[in-house]
C-alpha cells in the first residue's frame, strides 16, 4: 500500500472499517489517560518533595486515585485494542483472500492461466502478513497522529523551553523513517516476487514429476533459458539440474528475507538511539533549570514524566514497519486484482441486447487479433460462422485457438477486430442469455464433487431420454455407465468414484452433445478417445449440425479435420519483442499484418442449406460456414476453471 492508510482497505473489508473506528476511540482515550496520568503523578511527587508536611498517603488520596484510575483505564484500552486488532486481523485477512478468489475466478481464462500462481500466494498466506499491519503498524500509527500533538501541547503549556526542544528534535525520527523507508523500497515486493518464482518452479516440477520419473530425468537439467538465468546471476556457478534451480531460487529468497531482517533491526537501533537522546536533553535542560531555581519542579516533573510519551508512539511506528511491509505488498498485489484497470466489461450488455430465439443468426468474426505474450495470437481472423455445419479451427499450437472460442463466447475483449452475432458485439449482449444459447467443451473438463447426474446437468438437463442414450452412446459412455454401481447417481470427486482422463472427457462430450444448445464449442473434443470413439463422436457432432446447431471444433488431428465441412486456418503474428517494432505494445500498434495463406473452399454436403468456406489465412478474408435455422436453450457454460453458473 503506498499509503499509510489505504482508502482501498476500508473499501474492500468492511471488518477493517469497523476496527478502524473502535481504534481511533481508544488511541484518543489512551491519550487522554497518559496526559492525565503525568500531571496526577507530578503533583504527588512535586508536592511530597517541597510540603513536608504533606508527607502522608491521606493528603494525596485523591490524585492517586486519578493516577491509578488512568493507568488501568489506559491498560484496558491497550489490551482492547491489542484484541480487536488481532480479531479484525483475521477477519480482514480472511475477507480480502474471499475477495481475491473471487475476482480470480471472474478472471477471463487467458489472464487467469497467466496469474494463477501470483493469486495462490497472495490468498495462501501472502496477505497473512496483513495482520501485523492491521495488530501492530495500524495502531502505533493512529497513536502517532494523536499523542505527539497533545501531549507536545501540553508540555509547552508547563515548560516551553522543553516543549521548543522537543519541537526541534521530534522530525528527527521521521525523517530518518523516510531514510529507511527508501533504503528498504521494493524490498518487500522483491520478496513477494521471489515467493512467486519460487511457486511457480516448484509447481511446475511437480507437475511434470511423474513424467521425468517415468523418463529418469527427476534430476536431469533444466531448460537453457533457466540455466542462462541462473549464471547470469551467478556467473561462478556451474549448477543447472532442476533441483539445483529450486535451491537457487530458496537461497534468493532466504537471502532477501535475511537482508530485510538485518534492516529492521538496524533501523530500530537507529530510532532509539534518537529518542534516547532527544529525552536525554529534556532532562538535562530540566536538571540544570531546577538546580538555579528557574522553573517550578511541578512543571519541571510534568515535562520530564511527558517527553518519552512523546517519542513512544514513532519509536513504535518504526519498529514495526517492516513487520508489516510484507502484507502491505501483498495487499498491493490484491488490490490490482480487485480493482484492476478499466478495461470494457467482457460478456457484459450495454444496451440491453439480446440474442434472438429463432433465429440466433450468423457469428461473424471481423479483424479478430488479441495481445499474446510476444505478438498476437489470433492474429486478422475474419470468419462468419453460420448454423448448418462443422468448421475446423485449425493451426500451430500457440497460435490463438482457444483464444477465438473465449472470444465468441464474450470471456475476453479483443484488442483489435470484434466477434458479432446478428451485427451485434458480443460484449453489448445479454451475458446470460448468450451463454444459454452455448455449449462450450474446453481443453480441461471440470468434474465437480456429486453425483453424475449433476455434473451432466451443468448445461441443464437434456430434452429427453433418447437424447440422453444417443449421446452417451456416441461417447461411448455407456459403457462407463455401466462399470458404475448406482449409475448416473454415482457419486464422483472428492470422497467419491475417481474418473480417468477419458472417462472425463467422455462425461463432458455426453453434457455437450445432450445439451439443447444451438451453438456448439469444442476445444479439442477428440482428445484422449480412441479412434472407434472418435468416429462415433465426429459422426454425432455432423448429425448435430445437420440438425441446424452450429459446430465449432478446435482440431489437430487430421481426422476431426477430414470430418469438418470447413477447415479455417489461425494464424499469430510474432513481433520483434514485447513492444512490437514501432515502440508500442502490439494493442497499440497499427493494425495487425498476418502472413498471407491459402485459400480453400469446400462443399457441405447435406446440410440445411448450401454453403462455401473460405480458410481464413489472408487479409481481410472471411470464411462463410454453411447456412441453417437453430433453437434456443437454456444452462449453464462450462469453462477451463471451473464452471460459469448462471
């Protein structure tokens, strides 16, 4: 947080508003009981020393009362405080984690893949550094901002000799924080960063671990560009397997976290030594004013018994800034997903369209070119979909694909081109209306804890049984079906029956090919089927479209694409770096240019009305993709991540 209280705090966790408010209240109170604490105190010293005859416990009953009054109501408001902040540490921990999961779940599928790593650690225990804000910076701040003030004020009205020296010395201790402040600077963000790193070479080698077992390399080398990384950090270093990466990356952050550790402690010692001897001067100027007779020993005491007071509260705001650097970057991080950059809403309407029943009409890409991590990808795709037939997304890996299905289906907004549907953006219709007229297959089906029949019923339950049974056995889940005890009220998932890789894909095709959608997306449906299965699966996907449903079918295999009635080639473009050749980020760059390809046009045969496809490879070419009417239907989207209930 830049700040040291960040309006965006109190926005998104409202534990965090109320804590706030109960905090303010106390530090005041706290302040009112020091300074009257300090005068009840001073007056019984002042006036046992210099009444001899009040030398009794009797005459000074009631300033020890209000002495000790004020240091219990002060105890009280202390260990309060301590509580709620701990309390409200949690819950604020625990509402920003909610929130942040949140959001990364609304993440489009692209950006969510890119910072899946970066929100596990920021909602794993990232922002658990929040509760040293929250427990210890946040209160000896508010005292900070309360304390000086008053009891500076307070000083000065007794002794102004004393209250000048404290004026004077008092802005030593911030400024020295602001030196500290910009001595230590990204330290925390560096450390958040090298955790980040850290996560995402271990998770990948777990992932992969199985896979080097099987091949013997658990403890082969690294790629070159990790290795090149690693000696161009460390140049002596000759150490390039996997294992010796990992450990590079721990000794990163060990070291990071030792350094910023050794600053903490070294800008304490400097905080205490400037408010030692700023108190020092206090009390020698007081000693020596005293000695000829100068100044009353009442104020003299009130000024003595005060000035630490006033130092406490930055001494403890020093201290106790480190501790809390770590959740304050995590709470950056957190931030920058909760309110990210505006940015047009993806699937949301702006004007209330709506997709028409009968017909849905044409989906028309125009221009279609998205920002990839080195170009665009897809990059010029202009195509019109129409119901009627199957069409083939085609073309090297990388190359944009899946992005083109995320694009109809309204997850992301192009940075160039648009997808329409009827003439109308995608992004101004109905996002739940458009959904229920869709049944998308990702890459990576989901399978939900419950039973079967639930995780069937994620895009609304299908017509009628024999829509049911054709599917199923044009999946070959049947004989899955079979196999299973209680069928489809088989429990699956979590504490359930577990389903293969297949099985699962097998399970999700059945979903789509039951659901009574007019739109059909699939990502790669073939993908771990058996040629028997694929055929079958092919064979009931054609059928669909000549029933008027329009198929789109992200392919490889050259059997799913002698299957299709039309093949539309994707292209990427690859720029010279990240900011493209003219300087700017390829969204801000002139008008995409992709390679120029081969045009291919091929009948459909049989379908609900004639048709011509163009693929799609050269400029400004638009790919027609059969003719027909479609029906509407109604569910749910079933995504990479999870699955979009609406």
């Amino acid at each position: 947080m830049a700040r040291p209280v960040d309006p965006r705090l109190w926005r998104h966790a409202r534990s965090a508003r109320r804590y706030l408010a109960l905090s303010v209240t106390l530090s005041l109170t706290t302040t009112l009981c020091i300074v009257v604490a300090a005068l009840a105190l001073a007056r019984v010293l002042a006036g046992v020393i210099t009444e001899p005859a009040h030398r009794d416990i009797g005459s000074w009953t009631t300033e020890l009362l209000v002495f000790t009054a004020a240091v219990a109501i002060r105890i009280t408001a202390t260990w309060w405080q301590a509580r709620l902040a701990h309390r409200a540490g949690a819950q604020v921990v625990a509402e920003l984690e909610t929130a942040v999961v949140a959001a990364g779940a609304a993440l489009p599928p692209r950006e969510l893949d890119s910072r899946r790593t970066e929100l596990a650690v920021i909602a794993g225990n990232g922002l658990s550094g929040l509760r040293a804000y929250l427990a210890g910076y946040l209160p000896a701040l508010l005292l900070a901002c309360l304390v000086p003030p008053v009891v500076l004020a307070v000083i000065a009205a007794h002794d102004l000799v004393s209250g000048v020296i404290v004026v004077i010395t008092l802005p030593l201790i911030p400024i020295f924080m602001i030196l500290i402040g910009l001595l230590t600077k990204g330290r925390a963000e560096q450390t958040l960063t090298a955790t980040t790193r850290l996560s995402d070479q271990l998770l990948d080698l777990f992932a992969g671990m199985p896979t080097l077992r099987a091949l013997g390399r658990e403890t082969g080398g690294v790629s070159r560009a990790s290795a090149s990384e690693t000696t161009a950090a460390q140049p002596d270093s000759s150490r390039t397997t996997m294992r010796h990466r990992v450990a590079d990356l721990g000794d990163t952050l060990r070291r990071r976290t030792m350094s910023a550790l050794r600053i903490a402690f070294l800008s304490s010692m400097v905080l205490e030594m400037l408010a030692t001897l700023s108190v020092a001067l206090v009390a020698v100027s007081i000693g020596m004013r005293l000695v000829f007779g100068d100044m009353p020993l009442y104020a003299g005491l009130v000024a003595l018994i005060l000035a630490p007071e006033v130092y406490l509260p930055l001494r403890m705001v020093g201290e106790r800034f480190h501790a809390a650097q770590d959740g304050m970057a995590a709470a950056e991080k957190a931030f920058a997903v909760l309110d990210p950059a505006p940015r047009p809403a993806p699937g949301r309407h702006s004007a209330g369209a709506t997709v028409a029943a009968h017909p849905v009409g044409h989906i028309e890409i125009r221009d279609l070119s998205v920002v990839a991590r080195d170009g665009f990808a897809p990059c010029g795709l202009s195509a019109v979909l129409r119901p009627g037939a199957v069409t083939a997304l085609t073309g090297p890996n990388g190359c944009g694909k899946s992005t083109v299905l995320q694009a109809i289906l309204g997850l992301l907004t192009p940075d160039r081109g648009a997808v329409t549907v009827s003439g109308t953006p995608v992004p101004d219709l109905d996002a739940d209306h458009w959904w229920s007229h869709i049944a998308w297959l990702p890459q990576r089906p989901v399978l939900l804890p419950g039973t079967l029949r639930a995780n069937l019923e994620l895009l609304g339950a299908p017509a009628n049984a024999d829509d049911l049974t054709k599917a199923t056995a044009a999946t070959g889940f049947d004989e899955v079906l079979e196999t299973l005890p209680d069928g489809w009220d088989t429990l699956v998932g979590t504490g359930g029956t577990g389903l293969s890789l297949g099985q699962r894909q097998r399970l999700a095709l059945t979903r789509t090919l039951a659901a009574p959608r007019p739109i059909l997306l699939l990502d790669e449906p073939t993908a771990h089927l058996d040629e028997d299965s694929e055929a079958t699966v092919l064979a009931a996907l054609t059928a669909r479209a000549r029933a008027g449903a329009t198929v789109v079918v992200v392919a490889h295999r050259p059997s799913v694409l002698a299957a299709a009635d039309h093949i539309i080639e994707v292209r990427a473009e690859v720029t010279a770096n990240e900011s493209g050749p003219s300087g700017k980020r390829p969204a801000e760059a002139g008008a995409p240019h992709p390679a120029r390809g081969s045009v291919e046009e091929k009948a459909t045969p049989g379908g609900t009305g004639s048709a011509t496809a163009t693929v799609c490879t050269s400029q400004g070419a638009v790919a027609q993709c059969g003719t027909g009417e479609t029906a509407a239907g109604h569910g749910m989207v079933d995504t990479t991540a999870g699955v979009i209930v609406r």
